[in-house]
C-alpha cells in the first residue's frame, strides 16, 4: 500500500512540475535593472510623502515585495546603480545602455524594466530611446511616493511595468514609461509636479496608452524614429561630448553662458522664454560662441509646442540649430549624440527633426 501512494506521489509531483516549468515557459523572461529613486525609497513613518530617503531598497527586495509579477513573467533583478536621479551622469547613462543592449541580444531576454528615480527618468528614457538597438520592450517606472508609504505607488507601477515589458503590443514602440496606470513614450513625457502621483504626462503630444485589465492597451504610436531605426552607437563610447543648458528668463545675462564655454562645453542648449528668444544681453556672446565653434539649439522654457527655425532669431545667419518640440534637457541629450556623428549643423538639425 505505501509502495502504491510513494508512487501515486512521485507521479504527481512529476506531473505538476511538468506542468508548472510549461507555464513557466510560455511566460515572457524580464528583467529587472534597479538604479535606486523613490521606488526603492524609504521613509520614517507611512505619512512621509516627502522628505523620505531614496535609493534604500534593493532590487530583491523590491521583487519580493509584488509577488504577483511572478504570475506574469520569469522576473530577475539587478542592480546597476543605488543612486537618486538627480545624481545620474553620461557615465551611468552608457554603463546602463550598454547592459541594456547586452541583455536584449541575449534570445532569452523578452523584455527590460528599469526602476528609476523620476527626477530624471524622461532623460534616462530618451537617451536609451535613442541608443537601444532591439525592438524589445524597454519600460521605465518610477514611483512619487516611497514602499513605506500610505498608498505607495511603486508597487502597482512596477508590476505594470513588467506587464508592459512582457506584452507583444509593446514590441517596436520605442523605450516607454509606465507610472499611474499610464503608458508615456520616451520621447515626449515630463515630469509635471514636484511631487503628486499623477505627476507623470506627455501634455499636447499625448501618452501612447493604458494598463488595466491586466493589460497594455496602446492607442497612439511616436512619429518620430527610435531604437533600431537611429544612427546613434555607444558601444565604443567612454563618454559624451559636454553640453549644458542656458535657461532663459527677464534680466538675463550671459555670465553662465560664458562660464560653461570657459570649460569646454561642445555644444550650449538655450532654454529660451517664449519661442526660444534670446535676450539682446546675451545674443552677441551666443554669436561669438557659434563663431568659436560651439554648437548652439535654441530650445525654449515654456514645455510645449514647436521652437521655429527662423522665428525669434535668424538661425540660417547665426548657424544656430533649433530643438523642434524637445525640452531643453531632451535637447541636451540628442545633442550629445548628435555631437558622437558629426558637427555640421544642417547634419545635426536634421536630426531634430527626424528623432
Ligand atoms: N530624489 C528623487 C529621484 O531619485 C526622488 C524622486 C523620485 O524618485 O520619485 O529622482
């Protein structure tokens, strides 16, 4: 009798674990890239919204803490970078799209989730928008209020993120960005408001979809190219060519403009007001920056809408370049890159308007 349970047992463990590494195998294989922010933040009590600590948690733990996910995908986790996002630099940027691009050709990787500070995660978003080689997912979450919070976000956006991630209608759109039961592309999402969940938006232009059911629905596509489809490599890059950003504003000067030419800036995005005006202060040091072989893109401050070329300045005679509708700190980005090709601004401004 026990020799026919010992039996009965064998075969139905045998059974079920026939059966649970076919489910596992239909599930999409995802990987987690943690880098520190809020979604891995902690604070004192479970009212402290802000002034909490980010970049406390570690990957593991933020897996552990949404055991659902494994419902969903073959989850593993690393951890690339413990840092808040105000702190990431060119240097984490290329170590991060480097693994990113090792582990999307890698034919048992589906699909990318990278935690994020959102201070700066459209950045990160469009820098790898703009880098990543594979049509495979890559999605961007973050959270506005830390694990140990009332209402926490971070869990649901993570687990959003991995049904993302792991959905083929997300194949070839280009790195997206998953908070509030949302789907942004990486191109034209901002960070909104300092610190409300709803912070997360892509004014005018509009966000590509939603998360309910569980599933992404996706309702717009980006226009503009991504991915696979740009000119862009880092693979043999140690780092990026300096560009930084002037912002406009009444009473403008060009003392930062002059301090960031001083060390060596390649390339000077100019947060204008308006259309990308430039105060009549600081047009001839903007000049004379483009004379001595600095690159210059009029961007504006205001967040939306087109920045004309020819408009609030005569960019055909000053050699200026135009942002398009980037942000100035987008701007900053798809300059640098710009600045890996070439220094020729037809070349350059052609790539505003093609990415
Ligand atoms: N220090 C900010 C950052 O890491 C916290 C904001 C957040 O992650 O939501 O971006």
């Amino acid at each position: 009798m026990y020799r026919s349970t010992a039996k009965h047992f064998i075969m139905t463990l045998f059974a079920f674990l026939i059966a649970f590494s076919v489910h596992a195998e239909k599930l999409p294989n995802i990987t987690i890239l943690a880098t520190g922010g809020t979604i891995a933040g902690s604070g004192a009590t479970s009212t402290t919204t802000v002034g909490y600590t980010a970049a406390t948690v570690g990957v593991q733990q933020l897996i552990n803490a949404v055991p659902e996910l494994s419902k969903i995908s073959n989850v593993t986790g690393e951890q690339v970078f413990q840092i808040a996002s105000e702190s990431m630099t060119n240097e984490h940027w290329l170590t991060l799209g480097k693994r990113v691009n090792t582990l999307l050709a890698q034919p048992n990787v589906d699909g990318i989730v990278i935690t994020h500070g959102t201070d700066t995660l459209e950045e990160t978003a469009y820098f790898l928008n703009l880098v990543v080689k594979s049509r495979k997912p890559v999605v961007l979450v973050g959270a506005m209020r830390p694990g140990t919070a009332l209402s926490a976000d971070g869990p649901i956006n993570l687990y959003n993120a991995v049904l993302i991630a792991g959905s083929p209608e997300a194949v070839g759109k280009g790195v997206l960005v998953a908070l509030g039961d949302q789907i942004h592309g990486a191109r034209d999402v901002t960070k909104t408001n300092t610190s409300t969940p709803d912070s997360f938006k892509t004014p005018e232009l509009g966000m590509l979809g939603y998360v309910q059911g569980p599933k992404a629905h996706f309702y717009h596509v980006s226009t503009r190219k991504h991915t696979v489809e740009t000119e862009f490599d880092i693979s043999n890059l140690s780092a990026l060519p300096q560009v930084d950003i002037v912002y406009g504003y009444a009473n403008m000067n060009p003392v930062a403009l002059n301090a960031f030419i001083a060390a060596g800036a390649k390339g000077i995005v100019h947060a204008g007001t308006g259309d990308g005006s430039v105060a009549a202060k600081v047009k001839p040091d903007l000049a004379a920056a483009r004379k001595n072989g600095t690159v210059i893109v009029r961007a504006s401050r205001v967040g939306n809408g087109i920045v004309a070329r020819n408009g609030e300045a005569n960019d055909d005679e000053l050699d200026f370049v135009v942002s398009d509708t980037l942000s100035a700190q987008k701007a900053r980005i798809l300059l640098m890159l710009g600045l890996t090709k070439t220094s020729n601004t037809k070349e350059l401004q052609r790539m505003f308007y093609m990415y």
